[in-house]
C-alpha cells in the first residue's frame, strides 16, 4: 500500500470521527434543550453507570445486575426517542462505518486493515492514477453484447470478433506485462471503438497484479509538456519514470508543434531506452501520426518486435440505438 495516500485517508478517516462526534454532541444538545423527559432518562443511565462502578470499587456491589438495569433504562429511552418521532438510534454513537468504528482498522492484537478502508484505498489509488472510482471500465465488464455483429467487409471478420480478439490481446499482455512478449501497446482505431475502454481495463488489471501505472490522457500530456517547457519544473519526471504510462486519445490534442513534438520524442525515447512500457491509443492512422508527430516518434511506436499493435474498426458504438 502507497504511504502517501494511507496518510491522506488517516487524515480523512480522522475528519470523519470528528464529524461523527459533531453530529453525536448536536443531538444530545438537541435532547437537552427540547426534550427534556428523554434528558431525564440518559441522566439516569449515566447515573446507573457510574454509580455501579463507584459501588463496585468500594466492594459493596459487584454489577452483575446493570445489564438488566442498562437495558431497561434504553429500553425506556428508545421508546421516548420514537414518541418524541426521532429515530430510535438517535442517541447511540454515530459511525460511518460500524465494523472498525472509523478507525479504518479491525482485529486484536492483529491489527488489518477493515474492508471500508481497503476499498477507500483502492478508490483512491485508482483516481491518483487517472481512472474514475468505480470499476466498471475493466475486463470483467467488458459486454461483446454490444457491439454490432455485422461483418466489416475490408478485414472479413464483424466488429465484434474484431473488438473480442483486441480485448484478449489486452488482456493477455496486462496479465502477463512485465513479460508479455511487447514492451509497448498502440491501440488504433476512430473514436467510439472502445480504445479508452481497453485502456483503462489495462490498467485496472496491472493495478490489481500490484503494479504502477498512470492513464493520462493526450491533452494532459500537452498541459504537462508545456509546463515542463515553460517553467522548466519536474512536471514530466512522474510520465518517465512511471513503469506503465497509458496515454489515451494522441490526436485529439491541441498542437504546439516544437513543445509537442519533441516533449513527445524525449518522452518515448527515454522510456524505451530504460525498458518502461508505454501504451497509446490513438483515432489516427499511421500515416497521419507521421504528419503530425514525424516518422522519428512513429518509428520508435511502429516496431512489430517489441510492441503490440492493436486495430479497431467500425460503427461508432455510441451512435448505436438500443
Ligand atoms: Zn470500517
């Protein structure tokens, strides 16, 4: 697990107890101020509780009757609660979670991490590497029911055997990455195919092998790039230095041809050389890649040795009625 983002959720988790202890001390104001019977009934309780232990010390009682007391006294207390048309548990301790309490954590002396905070850090971990909070863009969602079954008259085969073969390919090498067989990935084909789709459950799947990813789209690159240019920061380390970068969409970015270009080639050139993967979709052909980003970077992406060259072709699967 990512220090960094345990300690940005110890710092939410410890929010969360501090807004559940607000809300906590709000409703016994609430009982105090407008109800008083109910506020006799917990004097009471607090009483029977600190009365017993305080006879308990002295020797002159050993408690074995407070939980019949105790029960009683809530008993008496839930039911003011619902005259009084509050819920019945509106005085009890407030938790987001109930399981760990909002400590995040479950278990003694073990201590592990409760199911609250593991999926919290699996959200969070998705969204710090550019994927949205949910899962559903991953290859167990994946549904062949939607693409059209209609033959693609220049390949010979229909689109959906086209996009099921694509989605193995992907599969197979996020599966397998560091040791797929390709360094590199470049997914092909006009928009609405499902190129981000594949992206994303790439990366889904290397996240969930333990792996380090970032799912950046072109135009963030161009943001970076230029940053990187402009202000000579360390805006490009993270997309250098990640092990998998997914850039989606190259072509749908503005252009500045002198940053662009050669932010792109340093990019891709110092990650080849350091044997880091890189994955990019792309609506562009071959050939209008090299008018746009010149046959130095295409060249260093169209290599059928060492990476995977995916195509994706025909109706624009957004445009379909249902
Ligand atoms: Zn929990």
């Amino acid at each position: 697990m990512r220090e960094d983002l345990l300690s940005e959720l110890d710092r939410e988790y410890e929010q969360r107890r501090f807004a559940n202890e607000q809300t906590e001390m709000d409703r016994r104001k609430t009982i105090q101020t407008r109800f008083p019977e109910i506020e006799q009934l917990v004097l009471q309780r607090e009483n029977l509780i600190h009365g017993t232990i305080r006879q308990m010390l002295a020797g002159n009682a050993n408690g074995q009757d407070l939980p019949e007391r105790m029960q009683e006294v809530n008993q008496k207390i839930r039911e003011a609660l619902c005259r009084a048309g509050l819920p019945e548990d509106y005085l009890s301790p407030v938790y987001t979670c109930p399981i760990c309490r909002d400590t995040g954590y479950v278990g003694e002396p073990v201590r592990e991490p409760c199911s609250c905070l593991k999926e919290a850090y699996s959200r969070k971990l998705r969204e710090s590497i550019g994927l949205t909070g949910d899962r559903k863009e991953s290859f167990e969602h994946f549904d062949e029911q939607l693409i059209p079954d209609s033959v693609l008259p220049d390949i010979g085969i229909t689109q959906r055997k086209l996009a099921i073969m694509a989605r193995d390919a992907c599969a197979r090498w996020a599966e397998a990455w560091p040791d797929a067989g390709y360094r590199d990935v470049l997914i092909n084909g006009e928009s609405g195919l499902g190129k981000t789709f594949l992206i994303r459950a790439m990366a889904d799947r290397l996240i969930s092998r333990g792996k380090q990813v970032l799912v950046i789209s072109a135009y963030q690159f161009v943001q970076l790039a230029r940053k990187s240019f402009f202000e000579s920061d360390d805006s490009m380390d993270e997309l250098m230095n990640v092990p998998v970068l997914m850039i989606d969409d190259l072509g749908s970015e503005p252009m500045m041809k002198s940053i662009t270009v050669e932010q792109m080639f340093n990019l891709l050139n110092e990650r080849q050389e350091s044997s880091r993967s890189t994955v990019i979709s792309t609506n562009l052909t071959l050939k209008e890649l090299r008018e746009r980003y010149t046959e130095r970077i295409v060249s260093r992406l169209n290599n059928p040795h060492t990476c995977l060259m995916i195509t994706l072709a025909g109706q624009d699967l957004r445009t379909i009625e249902r």
